[in-house]
C-alpha cells in the first residue's frame, strides 16, 4: 500500500535554494520536500571521512561512560529517528501514530511525483499533500473500523497488520484515540540530508570541538547541530531561529551579537561559543546532560518546573509518563531521542554512507575592517558571487546584504590567497564612501558574542 521502491544513496549535490529553508525535522506537520543543505559543495574540496573521537574526556562536566547512552525507555524512540536519519530520503516519509513512535504505519513515496518532468514545483507539492493527505484518511478509516470489531478474525492482510501493531497498547479505546485527526502523522526522511550534512560538517566540526574542549564540556554535544541545522550555515527558519545552531534573536540580544548589519548568530565560531555557553548553563541548572539538551529546546527553566512538578529527573520518565508528556510538543518530548539518533547514525557513518567524505575546512582568513565597506565591495574578493561570500561571510544580514554598509571593526572572512591583496586595498582606503551611506555605530552596538570560561570543579557539584 505504501511500500515504493530499495532507496539508492544520493550523492552530495550542489544546492540553490531559496533565502528561507525549513530546517530540522521536529515541526508538527513536517514539510513534504526540503531543499539541499546549503553551503555550494565546489566551494571546498573533498577529504576522507573522520570517524568521530570521543575519548580523552574523563574531566569533561558531566561526563562519564554511560553519558550519553540510550536511556532505558526510550530506545523504540531512538529507533525511530535513526530509521528517518539513515533509511529514508527526503524524496519518501513515513505515516506513524505519534504518541507511539513504534506504530509505523507505511511508508509515502514521493519519487514518481518528484521525477514527473511535466509538474511544477508548486505542482508537485499539491500532489504530494494530496497524497499524504489521501494516505492518512485511509489508515483513520481503518482504525474507526478496527474500533468496532473483537478481533482480527475475517480482517485483510493490510487490516490485520494495523491490528496487530495495536497489541501492546492496552487501552480500551484505542484504535478510536489514535483516529483522531492530530494522531496520524507523517515525517519526512532526511538520509540525503544527513550525507550532506556528515559533508558539511568537516568544515565546522574540529573548531566545534576545539570550542567544547576548551570549555570542558563534552564534545558530544557539538552533533547536536545535525538535528538542528543539517550543518546548513546559511539556516534560517520560518520562527525566526538562525544559523547553525538555530538561536532565537531573543536569546542572543543580551549578548550583543545582532545589529542591522550583523547576526553573529550566523557566524559558526561565535554561535559555537554562544551555544556552550548556553549548554553548559543548562547543566548547571539541570544537573544532566538529557535534561540540559532537552532544555535547549523547551527551555531550561520550564524543563526544571517538570522535573519538580512531577518529582522525576529522568528524561524516560519525564516524556514516557502520560500526565508529564502532554507538557511537552512533540519536538521538545522527540528532540534528545533525535540527538542520540544522529550521534549513532554518525558514529557509523560509513556502514550508512559507505562513500562519506568530509568538506575541506574554508581557506579563509579573517579581517578586522579598519573602515567600512559595502557588501558589493566585499564580493569583489569572491569573484562577485553572492553564494560563496555568504557561505564565507554567513553572518553579514542577508536580509539586505546587497545595499548593507558593513561598519568598520566587523571580522570578515576572504580567500587566504586573497588576503594580502585585500589588506593593500583596505590600508590604501580603496572603498570610499559619503559619511551618510556609513551607518555609525555606538560600541555598545557592536556585536561581540559571548566570553567562554572553562568548565570548574564547582560546575560539577550536584
């Protein structure tokens, strides 16, 4: 009914999306197509595949053997989202009951849809959302009618496989509870994504855990940017979170980080040093690095009002407990199992993606502008392409990046062979401009991000 075709491996490709992408894959309703992890592959070129290292870290805060082990309860959980990390492009999904993440219904395919050259973009997702739309009316219809039998005796081969994905759910109404309309639902598979994204990492990864180390916290947690942004540097999404590590502006405004000129959200070192910042204050509050991960997507304070309400700290029980869970949206009860599964799909990235490679680390150097310069005078050390002085530069507001002024003190990055030439140019004041085409900015205005102190014994106190 739903079954489609053995999924081949997609390699890398080249990506030209629009400016605003839907990233993660924890939304409600999930999209029915995503767009490539941005970032332009030909960029940079291609090294072998590092397997993740993890050892060395006996004084990192919080850290221990059985750290960041599967928890006892949420294993069919974690199951779930490797299957969708690892088994399924972004060209299928799957319909599943979402309260119970074990009851897969079947599979959507999407790839004849998606390889009809007579359709439309446009075209194309109507008929996907009709399609789904169509999927999910059937598997509510055979529910209401398993709710009116005693048994599976006389029932089709289909009918009796959702019969029996029902049997060890012990409620007496549950076939009719899990008809209802928001209990059906379909996710998108992101395999495809996460080859890219195991790509695109090798150009962020080893500052990551540079940043974490430093900071004595577990280099773990550097993965949890596969579950947020697909290592996409160029993320936005649709709430308003940005980067690679998806933060909310609110959460970086006390930090002096956004002007009308600059989001050092987007820029990957200084949200990397934000995001450890922000874990390592999750832990100290929360005293366990599920809770903490938990906390960076439902909140730390609202996670600790759970724990207290409901006199538990364990995550298992927190999200697994009928009462407890309904606290939670789906994201927030889903987001820790989504990290375990993409720390498990890359630690065996090549029994997945048997030709993974890693991305080149940027060949970039960074310069402190001693004036201001124009975004298009910027793009003059990048062959005047707009894709490649974002991906170097992805913190200069894209929102009106081809008229910003970027004010004097900014860091930007250029070409290494180009940094000689640029240094001349700016040293011989080549760009000059009207004072009224400069914006004037107050030091209290200029983004500097967070200061990062190393992990302390009393960090570690419970």
């Amino acid at each position: 009914m739903f079954e489609g075709d053995p999924i081949k491996e997609d390699p890398v490709t080249e990506p030209t999306p629009p400016d605003e992408e839907k990233v993660g894959t924890l939304e409600e309703d999930t999209p029915l197509a995503q767009t490539e992890v941005r970032g332009g592959k030909s960029l940079t070129g291609t090294r072998r595949y590092r397997e993740p290292d993890f050892s060395g870290q006996d004084k990192a805060l919080g850290y221990g053997p059985n750290a960041f082990n599967v928890p006892k309860g949420m294993e069919k959980q974690v199951a779930f989202w490797k299957d969708i990390y690892a088994k399924y492009s972004t060209d299928q999904g799957i319909l599943h009951d979402i309260e119970n993440l074990d009851i897969v219904y079947g599979e959507v395919d999407f790839r004849p849809i998606n390889a009809d050259p007579d359709l439309t973009f446009r075209q194309k997702e109507k008929k996907k959302q009709k399609l789904v739309d169509e999927k999910k009316n059937e598997i509510r219809e055979i529910l209401l009618k398993l709710d009116k039998v005693q048994s599976s005796d006389g029932l089709n081969e289909f009918d009796k496989k959702i019969w029996n994905l029902f049997q060890n759910v012990n409620e007496p109404d549950k076939f009719k509870d899990a008809a209802e309309k928001h209990r059906v639902r379909f996710q998108l598979g992101q395999k495809d994504r996460m080859q890219s994204a195991i790509f695109f990492s090798g150009r962020y990864l080893e500052d990551m855990e540079k940043i974490f180390r430093d900071a004595g916290l577990p280099i773990e947690l550097t993965r949890l940017v596969f579950v947020e942004s697909s290592f996409n540097v160029l993320a936005r999404s649709k709430v308003g979170a940005s980067g690679l590590w998806q933060i909310m502006r609110y959460t970086a405004r006390p930090y002096k980080m956004v002007t009308s000129a600059v989001d050092l959200r987007n820029h990957p070192i200084s949200a990397t040093k934000l995001a450890a910042k922000l874990l390592r204050d999750n832990y100290n509050l929360l005293k366990d690095w599920p809770l903490a991960l938990t906390g960076y997507n439902h909140g730390p304070t609202g996670v600790r009002k759970l724990t207290e309400k409901y006199k538990t700290r364990n995550i298992a029980d927190l999200i697994q407990n009928v009462t407890s869970r309904k606290s939670f949206g789906f994201a927030s009860r889903n987001f820790y199992a989504c990290f375990l599964a993409v720390h498990e799909v890359e630690m065996n990235a090549t029994k997945y993606f048997p030709r993974a490679t890693w991305s080149q680390p940027l060949d970039q150097e960074e310069i402190k502008l001693p004036i201001a310069v124009k975004y298009k005078d910027l793009q003059t050390w990048f062959d005047g392409n707009d894709e490649k002085t974002q991906v170097f530069n992805p913190h200069i507001n894209r929102g009106r990046r081809l008229t910003t002024t970027i004010p004097a003190k900014t860091l930007v990055a250029i070409p290494k062979e180009l940094y000689s030439q640029a240094l001349t140019a700016l040293a011989r004041g080549v760009f000059k401009y009207s004072p009224d085409s400069v914006p004037q900015l107050k030091s209290a205005d200029t983004p500097s991000g967070p200061e990062i102190k190393a992990a302390t014994p009393a960090d570690t106190e419970q």
